[in-house]
C-alpha cells in the first residue's frame, strides 16, 4: 500500500511539473507576440449596449435601462459557478463581446490577472464582460471595459469556505498530504501552522482564500493595516457584493443594480456537492477556522453588513415579496425542466454534457438530468440553466485543452 501510495505522490508531481512548464511556455510565447499595451478605445463605431432590450415603461419611469458591462470577480467556493450561468445566459441572449481566457477556464489562476490573458487580445480592445477565475488587478481589467462597468463579487462564510475548499483543492495541495487521521480537516484546523507553508505550493485555497482572489495578501492578519486598506479600496470600487448565504436577496439586489428582469436571474444550483461529503465542523472547528481565516472573516463581515444597508433601502417588505416571487419562479422552472425536479449524483447523470467537473479522486458535485418529456420550446431555456461551466465556455468558443490536460493528468493518477 505505501508503495501504491508512493508511485501517486510521484505521478501527481510530475503532474504538477508539466502543468506549471506548459503554462509558462505558453505565457511567454504569448507575450512575445504582443504589441505595445493599450486601454478599452470605445471606439467601437456603435452603442457598445445595442443589442440589449431598450427599458420598459416602468424602467423609463425609473431612468433605468438593462445594464450589460459587468465585471464579475469570480471567488472560489461562494456559489459563483450559479451566478455565472446566469452572466452567460444574459450575455448569450444579447449577444454581448466577452472576455474569455485562452486554453483554460480561468485567467492563469493564481498568477495576478494581465489583460494579456484575455483570449485573441489586442490592444485597445472593449469587452461587455468580464467573469472567469482570477486574481483581480484592478488596472487591468478596469483596461478592457467601458467606465460604466458595474463591479459585482460573491463572498460566503470563511469556515464554509474553508471546508469547501479543502474537500475540492486538498488533493492538489501538497502539504496537506502529510496529514493524518480520518478527518484531515479537523486535524489540520488543530494546528494549521504545523502543516501549512505560506508560499508552499497552492497554500492559497487554505488561508483567506476570498481575500487573495481579490488581490490581497492572503497571510495577513485580520487587524492588519492592508486589510483595513483592502476593505475601503474594494468598498470603493465594487458596486455589489453578493452573499452565498443570502443567494436569493443578493440576486434581487443585483437585478435592481443592473436593471434586470426577474427572467433574467433564474437559476438552478450548480456544483452543489453531496450532503455526505460536507464536514460538519464542530462549534470549535468553526472558531478555529475563523481564527485561522481572521482576515476574511473581517472582510465578509463588512460586506455582509453592506448588503443589508442595501436591503433596508430596498425595503425589506418589498424583499419578502420578490424573494418569494423568484423562489416560485425558480421552482417551476425545476418542474418543468429536471427529471425529478432535483439535482442527482454524478453517476447518475445520462448525458455528459451536464456532468459537471468533479474534484481530484472523488465524485461529489451534483449535476441535473433533463427531463424526457420537456416542451420542446423550453429545452434550449433548461439546457442552458443546467450546462455546467466548463461545457457552457467550449459552448462558447474558447478552446480548454490546457483544463483538459491537467484534468487528464490528475485521472490518470486517481485510477
């Protein structure tokens, strides 16, 4: 058994060696090629919004019209893989100009975002959109979009996170595989410092996570003068700040921020994983990973605060009511469109091209199966809702041959 063990560690290695010597290969030749860096010119020879749907009469009442430059900071773990399917959705259908990374579904993550990454690039190029995977740079992107880009992100409780985190990403963290007993996390949150390495090989996902893909220092400490700093600047600068835990309000604010319909926010939940293999941390696991993971404990504190300053505008009776109205939305989509009007395992899912991407050695992320007999004129609709990210990219165009290759890799070493 050691020896078997043995020959993974080193097959997941030379895994790891490949992929980083790829990468960088392709970085630079990519680079190579570029011509001197330029912004977003705007000169576009036409409305940059043309093919949204002009505003409704309440909306003219309003002075709002339908919003379709987004920049969507994409977070780990935070049920962001849902709020994408609604992006793509909205964008497909107006057919808005995306920014989408080149061989892989994120922007060279965890190196810091470059407008560079951005597939078929050149500069003084506009996109509408901005919502894969990154390490926010703000310059950067704030290079490919219009000034009146709307910022929005997601965040969700550090503990959740940080088991999330673990169960999908410890496989491929290499310190944790020296960590014993049955429940890795529980022995790991004992004594985090006895294990985790700040600049160890994707350390990352374990410590702060939400803080770095937001461009921080993820080894700050919570009363640390940068994070205080990294609040005001990311208060500044994005216009919402999604909670997981309040999915449904935070989507009603969002609809309201980009002047949305209610159509255009339905969703089915992507990637959620199988009750069995959440860990269910105790009162003092949860502490610890609280203390171990202080910075982004303070960081969603403030922007869950923010999003109910921005409920009591709103108006929280108002809330109840359209939060009831998308959950009934929501529920008749999941009967008309699901086999069982609910999500299924893996294994049970007919046709791979619902079968979401599941983490390194185990099949836990749910997926949906379309129900045989749907009306045909709904089936493109409930597709689409069900369509998993990296299927949805290539559904799209971008080519993902480097996400393929490592997820060749990494099965090769799990059989």
């Amino acid at each position: 058994m050691l020896h078997v063990a043995g020959n993974k560690r080193t097959a997941v290695t030379r895994g790891l060696i490949l992929w980083l010597l790829l990468t960088n290969i392709m970085v630079l030749v990519y680079r190579l090629t570029l011509p001197t860096d330029d912004t977003c010119t705007l000169n576009l020879g036409k409305p940059f919004n043309e093919n949204l749907p002009r505003p409704s009469r309440r909306l003219q009442t309003d002075t709002c019209a339908p919003s379709g430059n987004i920049m969507f900071l994409k977070t780990h773990k935070t049920a962001s893989s849902t709020l994408l399917n609604i992006l793509f959705r909205f964008g497909e259908k107006h057919k808005l100009k995306f920014a989408f990374p080149d061989g892989r579904n994120d922007f060279f993550y965890p190196s810091p975002f470059r407008r560079w990454q951005v597939k078929s690039y050149r500069p003084g190029q506009c996109f509408n959109v901005v919502c894969n995977h990154m390490r926010l740079q703000p310059a950067e992107v704030a290079a490919l979009l219009p000034p009146d880009a709307t910022y929005v992100t997601i965040l969700r409780h550090p503990a959740c996170v940080l088991e999330s985190a673990f169960h999908y990403y410890h496989r491929a963290v290499p310190f944790t595989w020296k960590i014993g007993g049955r429940d890795k996390l529980e022995e790991f949150l004992r004594s985090p410092r006895t294990y985790y390495r700040a600049h160890a090989y994707n350390a990352f996902y374990l410590k702060n996570l939400l803080l770095f893909d937001l461009g921080s220092d993820n080894n700050l400490d919570a009363d640390h003068p940068d994070v205080t700093e990294a609040i005001q600047s990311l208060s500044q600068r994005f216009h919402l700040v999604l909670i997981a835990e309040y999915f449904d309000e935070s989507l009603i604010l969002l609809k309201e921020t980009l002047c949305w319909s209610m159509e255009d926010i339905l969703y089915f939940k992507l990637n959620a994983r199988m009750s069995a293999s959440v860990s269910r941390l105790t009162p003092e696991s949860r502490a610890r990973a609280l203390g171990w993971n202080g910075a982004d404990w303070r960081l969603y504190r403030h922007f869950n605060a923010t999003l109910w300053d921005k409920v009591e505008v709103y108006g929280r009776e108002r809330m109840k009511r359209d939060v009831a109205e998308l959950r009934r939305r929501n529920a008749e989509m999941r009967a008309l469109c699901l086999e069982g009007g609910e999500a299924v395992e893996a294994l049970r899912i007919r046709d791979r091209r619902f079968l979401p991407w599941q983490p390194l050695g185990v099949k836990s992320i749910l997926g949906y199966n379309v129900r045989k007999d749907i009306h045909p004129e709904l089936r493109s609709t409930c597709e689409k809702m069900l369509t998993p990210e990296i299927q949805y990219l290539a559904d799209l165009g971008v080519n993902l041959w480097l996400t393929r290759l490592w997820g060749c890799v990494f099965l090769l070493w799990t059989m």
